[in-house]
C-alpha cells in the first residue's frame, strides 16, 4: 500500500481557512486532519471539515452530467454526455447572447472560498460573454462597508494576538460554531484572568461560555454601541493622545454620541441601563489601564437595516479608547483586505466590451421575474449557478424557487450534490471537490496565503469549475488564449508579487509548504496610518455624507419590529433570527447523514412566555409565518431565546425537511442601509401549533 500526505487547505465560507493534511493510500483520500504545523489551525478541525471525506465519498455525489427530463423543482434527470451538456449549452447561450448577453446571469458566492476555483475562469468566460455582472451582497458587503468607512479596509486584530487580551467582546458571533480557532485563543485569554463578554440576542454556545451574556433586540447593536460611546466620552475613559493624533471628528462624535444615554440606549435595545454603564466602564478603565482590550465581531450584527452603521458604530469604539496601540487591542471583523491579491489578472474584466448591467443576488427572486423593461433591461433568459445553492440561501424563498421554475429560463447548475437549487437545473454538471483540485487562498479569519493541492484524481466524470468554464468557453467559439491557462498559471497570478505585505510568494513553493504569512506589523493602527482617506479613523466620514449616509455615527431602527411598525407587530410579534447551525457551513455539509443527525431536524427555539402564551410545547411541531411564507418546525422551549424572539438555526435543505421549506420562506429581499446586502434577521413572525 502506498500512502501520502498531502498539504490541503479548508475551502469553506469559514474565517479560519484551516491548513490540511490529507492521507491518500493508493489514491484513496483516507483522512483529512488540521496542520499540526499551521499556526492558527494547530492541528485542530471543526467537526464538519474532519469528516470531508465523508462528504468527498458520499454516496450522492455527481459525478456524470445530467439534463432534467421532469417538470423544473422535481429532481428527476437522466445521464448525458460531456460533449452533449456542453453542446446543449451553447446551442442555447449563443442565441441569447447574440440578442442582448445581459440576458444572461451568472450566481455564485462562496462554495469555495478559492481565488482560481472561484471567480477566475468563471469571471473571463462571463465578462468575454458580456453577460450581466452578480452584485455578491449575501453575507458580508453591509458590515465591510460600514467598516471601510470608518477603518478603510478590511483590517484588524491579528487573530493570533486575541490570547493576549484581558477584555474580549464577542459582537454578533458564535465562534464556537464557526470560528473555533478565534474561541480556542478567548478560552487561552479567560484561563489567562481575561473577561469574555458576548453581546448576541441569543445565547449561543458561545454565550453561555462567556462570563456574561448581554441579550439586547435584534437590530440595536448601532445603539448599543452609541450608548458606550456615551459613557465612555462622559467619564471620560478615553485615550486623548490618541483621539487628538489619530482619528477624525471627535468633537462632531461626542455631539451625537451625548444624545445615547444609558437610559435611552437601554430601552432601544431592551436591557437596562446598567449592563450598558457596566459594560463601558470596564472596557474603558481596562483600556486606560494600558490592558488590551479586544473586539471580534461578526457578520450577525449586519443583517438588519441599519447593519451597515452597527459594524461602523462598533469600528469607532477602539480609537475612543486607544485599543490600537497594543497588538492583542483594537477590533477583528475580517482579515480579508490585508492580502494583495490581484484579481484584475485573475478576472480579466479588459474582456468586457461595454459595462453591463448589474444584479443583486439578494433580490434574486423579484430579479428572475422581472420582464423587461427600460429600468430592468432584458428579462433574465438564462442562469448559470455555481458555487451557491439560491434556491435554499437567498431570501424570500418562494419567489426565487417561483423564478427558477419558469419554463423560459435556461438554468445550468454546477454542483458537487443535486441540491434544491440543482432539482431546477436543465442541465447539470458535476464539479469536485477541494481535494480534487488545485486552488489558492486568503482568509478572513488570519494572515495566511494558502495553497491547496489536488489529493485525489477528479471522481467519475467531475471536473473542477476552472475546466468547465474552459469547456464552455470553446463551445461559444472564444479564442482568447486566457481561456488556456492552467490553474497552477492561475494560482501563480493570485497574489501581488511586488507588494510587501507578499514579500517572496512563490506558488511553487507555497504549494510545497501550504501557507505563508503575509508580512505585516503586529498591531496595524498603533500609530495611526488607517487606510481611509485622511489616514485615520474616521468618526466624521466625508465619503459617507459625499454617499448621501449620515456622515456620524446613528442608529437606524429595523424595518420590522415594534418601533418601527407597530401595525405589522400586531400580526407578527415575534422577531426571528436564523444563524447557523452548528454542523452546517450555510447549506453545505446538510446532505452529510452524520452531521445532519447531529442536528435533528428544523427546529425553533422560542422562550416558555411566548410558548406558553400560544400553547406551545416542548417538542410540537409549530408553523412559523408572515406575509411571504411559511415553514413548519419542531419547538424548543428554552430561555436561551430571549422573550419576544424565535431562532431557527439554518440552513436546512429545503427537501430535506417534512415540510419541503426552510426559514427563509419568511426573510425579506429589503437591503441594508449600506452595501446592499440582505436583511435575514429583520424579520417579524407569528408561530403557532401545527394542528394534529
């Protein structure tokens, strides 16, 4: 038996991106564990990723390409050829782009969060097409927004610092969930002496590992924020030096912030007014102190109304107190704008022609049936899917499963699993998975280039996204010689060789070691130098008020909740978040048996007043609904819902469930004040028993 070792890295929508080592016995992939090695993964996977094999291995892999022979949504197909599918394909696309190439949709976001399996080929063939651009808004645009505003770039925290703090504020997150590298390193701070404190309407498995848990509404983190800015600013437990040297707008700030009382703040976020006077006490005195004092948060607290300002709101807090000065201080909500990447080379948009219209992913459902018109452009006339799985993720569920069942739509989907998204496919193809193929990575999470090298040949006839696209772009007749690059010439191109930040990446020999540190100083904004346009961090926002935002700081009320709508309150009551469970990664890894019996079966968590209240019990089965939809799951009494909010861990499959739905039937296709993303957890429902 002949047995390697291959160097891997996690592809997942996930901010740890984990190096792997995978055991391949006579090309068999035989285990996959975390790089002892990698400083960050150290050796340790989540539960979803150490079983990929099993996922790599299912037996409901695809692994032939495949044309519907069933009505769209029943899932029923027959075996075809490659050559057949790729004929088929453009013998449809070539029409329509010859009509008008905006017509023509591309979906994707973060199946792989890979930078060649990603949007590389798949962006040359879209932009050589002309097709219309994807606004990817779905997880993460308010919150980088907000933040960008205020930092200038996706820049924070170290990660590998987070140990070495003694206040850690855990903000819209549950680490335990996903991002358990950044929870092994708050446990390592908590038996240091650190204080955990987690701010989440839930009590999360995280919540209730931290030293205290403060349950405010859903959509009131900006408030939540402006109240400790009040406190901080009154009893002034502030950094002068560092306010005077390196921020912009104090005096505009302290104005705003003087409206947030403890008492105003504690009614808008439904807690009291003392967590909000204790809370900031205690991160201001540690700060003054000279401890490290540290924010990690996370995209939760964006997926509201005003999620964009919230982030922005939590982004000033670090500056007031001079959190920046130490390594282990200032705030993490992603790591991603720290690496050079060079997407440009990767993506080619020289191809275009002329600018095409653009689509946001969110407003999917409402998009796919438009018709024409002078506002919209052309009707939407094909789709190809990849990397997504619209159908169960995007929001207002039966309008985008509504689009994807129109008879005149040309939907090609690219899938490992025949997902809901895949039951509405004309044709589908099949496409490895991470340890068939090669790729490159950044992370959100850390500081490391990574590389991932094929383990496995490709099962059956599976091909990896870069291929089919290079496929599909010799069925359309393109010519370009981009369209003959091979992924290790993709991969080489990743990253920007004359940055500093990329001092001596070499693909060779990233691939040989699997990971690389970019080179940058351990406490990023210890002296200012913020990536905004005045080079500091900026309370007062030009580009903001330029935008046509509130240049300040504020507070945005949800669309949907008692403040705001008291008239919708009265049908739907009930506030609903749905973040993810803990042995799902967004839809993936459901169809896995193991993970998913882990997880039961759909289930709400509802507090015993609001159960009792609509004589609920522990363990029936209840109807979650308002004006959009509707979906049906098992009741959990529990407190770790706060009264007057339910909580649907997701995202289930939605053919997996008894119901055939999931909590996105309810969710909204409204945006975010900023970024234009989605509002999953601005959300009024009403629940009631299922009747026997």
């Amino acid at each position: 038996m002949t047995s390697t070792q291959v160097r891997a890295a996690c592809p997942l929508d996930c901010p740890d991106t984990c190096a792997l080592l995978v055991t391949v016995e006579d090309g068999v992939a035989t285990a996959v564990k975390g790089d002892p090695d990698h400083p960050t993964t150290a050796g340790v996977l989540c539960t979803k990723v150490s079983r990929y094999t099993e996922r790599t291995y299912h037996d409901e892999r695809l692994l032939h390409p495949l044309r519907r022979v069933g009505a769209k949504g029943e899932g029923k197909f027959e075996r075809i050829s490659w050559d057949e599918a790729l004929r088929t394909i453009a013998d449809r696309l070539a029409p329509i782009a010859a009509r008008d190439p905006e017509a023509i949709l591309p979906y994707s976001y973060c199946g792989t969060m890979g930078l060649v399996q990603g949007e590389s080929m798949s962006s040359r063939f879209f932009n050589q097409l002309g097709a219309s651009l994807l606004d990817r808004t779905v997880c993460a645009t308010a919150g980088a927004t907000g933040y960008r505003y205020t930092i200038g770039a996706s820049m924070g925290t170290d990660m590998e610092q987070f140990q070495n703090a003694k206040l850690i504020i855990i903000w819209g997150g549950n680490p335990i969930a996903s991002n358990l590298h950044f929870w092994t390193r708050a446990q390592e701070a908590k038996r240091h002496g650190a204080k955990l404190i987690a701010i989440d309407p839930y009590r999360s498995l995280t919540a209730e590992k931290c030293h205290q848990h403060i349950a405010l509404l859903p959509g009131t983190d900006a408030a939540l924020a402006l109240g400790l800015m009040h406190v901080l600013i009154a009893e002034d437990l502030l950094d002068h030096d560092y306010i005077a040297d390196y921020t912009l707008g104090f005096d505009q700030l302290k104005a705003r912030a003087a409206e947030w009382t403890p008492e105003r703040t504690a009614a808008t976020c439904g807690i009291t007014a003392a967590e909000v006077v204790d809370l900031a006490r205690l991160y201001g005195q540690t700060a003054k102190a000279g401890l490290p004092v540290a924010i990690r948060t996370n995209y939760g607290v964006q997926r509201v109304r005003g999620g964009g300002m919230a982030v922005r709101n939590i982004a000033c807090l670090p500056a007031l107190v001079g959190a920046w000065r130490h390594a282990a201080g200032g705030v993490q909500l992603s790591s991603s704008g720290s690496f050079p990447t060079n997407k440009p080379a990767l993506q080619r948009p020289d191809l275009l022609k002329k600018m095409p219209r653009t689509i946001n992913m969110t407003t999917i459902g409402d998009d796919l049936l438009r018709p024409s018109s002078p506002a919209f452009g052309p009707q939407v006339e094909a789709v190809i899917v990849y990397n997504s799985n619209p159908v169960a993720i995007a929001p207002d569920s039966s309008k985008v499963a509504a689009g994807f069942a129109r008879e005149d739509l040309f939907t090609v989907v690219i899938e490992q699993f025949q997902t809901d998204t895949a039951d509405y496919a004309d044709i589908v193809l099949p496409a490895t998975t991470q340890l068939e193929h090669i790729d490159a990575h950044t992370s959100y999470g850390h500081l490391y280039m990574m590389a991932n090298n094929a383990a496995i040949a490709p099962l059956g006839e599976s091909k990896p996204n870069t291929e089919i696209f290079r496929l599909l772009a010799r069925a359309m007749g393109f010519t370009d010689p981009c369209f003959a690059e091979t992924d290790d010439q993709l991969a080489a191109q990743a990253f920007k060789t004359s940055d500093a930040r990329a001092m001596h990446f070499d693909w060779e020999s990233l691939k040989q070691k699997g990971w690389q540190k970019l080179n940058m100083p351990e406490a990023p904004f210890a002296h200012g130098g913020f990536p905004t346009p005045s080079g500091k961090c900026e309370f007062y926002s030009a580009q903001m008020a330029a935008d046509g935002l509130d240049p300040l700081p504020t507070y945005l009320e949800p669309y949907e909740s008692v403040a705001s709508n008291p008239q919708l309150a009265q049908r739907y009551p009930l506030a609903m978040i749905s973040p993810p469970a803990r042995n799902f990664l967004n839809s993936t890894f459901v169809n896995v048996k193991s993970l998913r019996a882990a997880e039961g079966e759909p289930h709400l968590d509802i507090h015993p007043l609001d159960a009792a209240e609509r004589g609920v019990a522990h363990g029936e089965m209840v109807r979650i609904f308002n004006d959009r939809g509707t979906f049906v799951a098992k009741a959990r009494v529990t407190d770790k819902a706060r009264q007057g909010l339910v909580v649907g861990l997701s995202v289930w499959w939605k053919k997996l469930a008894s119901d055939g739905k999931n909590a996105n039937e309810v969710t909204s296709q409204r945006l975010t004040d900023m970024g234009r993303a989605p509002t999953f957890y601005d959300t009024l429902v009403q629940v009631e028993r299922v009747s026997a």
